[in-house]
C-alpha cells in the first residue's frame, strides 16, 4: 500500500506525509469490514505498513499516531465501524489540511529573519524553508540563497531551481563548498525531518554547516512544522546506511561505501525553531504525548507466558 512512500528518496517529509494520509483516507473508504473490531484489524496493519515504510520521518509517525488514537477511542466508546471509518477519514483530511495551512503560518512567522539584500545558506530541500523565503519575497525583500546540490539525491538542485520561480536568485555549490560560503551568510536556514528532546534531525551535511554558522557567529535557524516533534527514542535509526550504489557503482575490492542520507544535529547549536506557532528557543520545544498503539507498533512485544503458566489457564 505504502510502496511509493517506502521507495521515496527525494520528495520531503510535508509532500509524503501528504500522501500518507491519502493513502489511509483510502484505505478506509475501501475497507469491507463488517465491525469495528475487523476495521481496527486492518488500521492496525496499514498504520504498522507506513511506519515502516518512512521509520525516521517523525511527522508520518505522528500521522499514524493520531489516526490510531481518534479510531481507538470512538472503538473503546463501542461506537460503529462506520463512525470509526469516518473517525480516520476526518483526521487523514486535517492532515493534509493542516499540513497546507501550518506551511502558511510557519512562513509568515519566519519571513522577518530574512534579511532584505542578504545571503540566506540552505541546503536540500525543505517546505519550510521553502515557505519562510516564498514569504519574504512576496513582501519584497530582495536576497539571495546560496545552496548545496545535496548529494546523491540532488534535493538541492531541485531546491535551487523551484527558486527561479519565486524570483530568488540562488548560487548553487558543491556539498564540501558550503561551510565555507558561510562566512558570505547574514542567515542559516535549514529544515528537518525530526526534532527531538536535545537534538534534530536532517539532511548530511548540516552538521558541518551548523559548526560553521557558529564559528562565524552567523544565527542557525530551522524551519519545521510541529508535527516533526517526536521522542529521540521512537525516531528510528536516522544514520542507517543506504544503497552505497548511489555514491558508487562497481566498487573495487578494498572500497567501502558508506552512504547515509541523514545526521543527528545538537539543539545547542541552534538559535531558534522557526514553527507554525511562533520561533520557539530548543528549551521552549514541548514534546506531545504518543499514541499507546503507535508505541505497540513501534515495539512489539514477541513473548509467550511460561510453559506452567500456560497450563494453569
């Protein structure tokens, strides 16, 4: 079901998390469940099907929080599979919904960082960034990004060229070349796909970027929705290795490949969380409650009761 959103190295978390509750809007409007019961059953394997599919994008863990809370309370109310099923069709549509309006928000709130005939450095590509410099340019502020290409995705060519559109004039560079250009910044605006307790988390690269940004005393914002807010211990594993044949194709033998798409960056280094709420300080950033079953989801139980307890049953 989530095949599309698994296979997705290159659209961010906003755009798959769009289609994440599309694709559970439309598996309730599908399902032939006759009870509450059975259509819990089957909410329960998609949402555990989607974790999967994206495990380190909080905010489609987050998603599946809250469609499995809203359906587990109207299932323990008794309430029918019908009102359930029109319990996760209301919460995929303010998802989507509210993903939309919050972007709007989000870069209204951090236009003001922008400066008017500055530098803003940038790397990959992020909705959030994307909104706060759509913002500041339709005010009319005149700046420019400088961006890396982002390698091996490209999301920072991408990124640079949906720029054209909202007249922003970019300088597009090299991965290893953009802690350098720092030092030509007045603003260093990133994005994320996870924001924790201490720490979050985002495209390689912005670690560097974020030590350069203090060494030249130049501010770290990150641009993010709240809905990337998530414990450190359910985010998954964003350091995993990835598919080393996007770096490197017919190794010889003695190379390794080590190919990762994500870092873990600290909060200490960050001026302030640009958020559809206002800009929030890192000690500002309250985590929200998680759903009990995304939380089974996340960590299964696989045990059986001892062999004696089991005969006295």
């Amino acid at each position: 079901m989530f095949e599309e959103i698994a296979n997705d190295t290159r659209r961010g978390a906003s755009v798959l998390t769009r289609l994440a509750a599309h694709e559970l809007a439309r598996m309730a409007e599908s399902s032939e469940a006759r009870d509450s019961g059975a259509f819990w059953d089957e909410l329960i394997a998609a949402c555990g099907e989607l974790v999967l599919a994206q495990r380190e994008m909080a905010s489609i863990l987050n998603l599946a929080g809250r469609v499995l809370r809203s359906a587990e309370r109207a299932v323990l109310s008794g309430l029918s599979h019908e009102v359930v099923r029109h319990a996760v069709l209301i919460e995929c549509k303010l998802a989507v919904e509210m993903t939309d309006s919050s972007l709007e928000c989000l870069g209204k709130e951090g236009a003001d960082l922008v400066p008017d005939d500055g530098t803003v450095a940038t790397l990959s590509a992020s909705e959030s960034v994307r909104a706060v410099l759509a913002e500041a340019a339709g005010r009319g502020k005149a700046f420019n990004v400088i961006v890396s290409e982002s390698r091996p995705g490209g999301e920072g060519v991408e990124f640079a060229k949906s720029l054209a559109s909202l007249n922003v004039p970019s300088i597009l560079v090299a991965d290893a070349a953009l802690p350098e250009h720092v030092g030509r910044s007045s603003l260093v605006l990133v994005g994320a796909d996870s924001v924790s307790e201490a720490d979050f988390v985002n495209k390689i690269g912005t670690l560097p970027l974020a030590l350069a940004a203090r060494e030249r005393d130049v501010p770290l914002y990150v641009a993010t929705l709240l809905n990337k807010l998530i414990p450190s211990a359910l985010r998954g594993e964003p350091d995993r290795l990835r598919d080393p044949a996007e770096i490197l194709e017919d190794r010889p033998t003695g190379v390794a490949v080590e190919n990762r798409y994500f870092e873990i960056v600290p909060s200490d280094l960050v001026r302030g969380f640009v958020t559809e709420e206002g800009i929030l300080v890192p000690a500002k950033l309250a985590l929200r409650p998680t759903a009990p079953a995304l939380l089974t989801l996340l960590f299964p139980r696989n045990w059986e009761a001892p062999e004696e307890a089991r005969a006295g049953s």
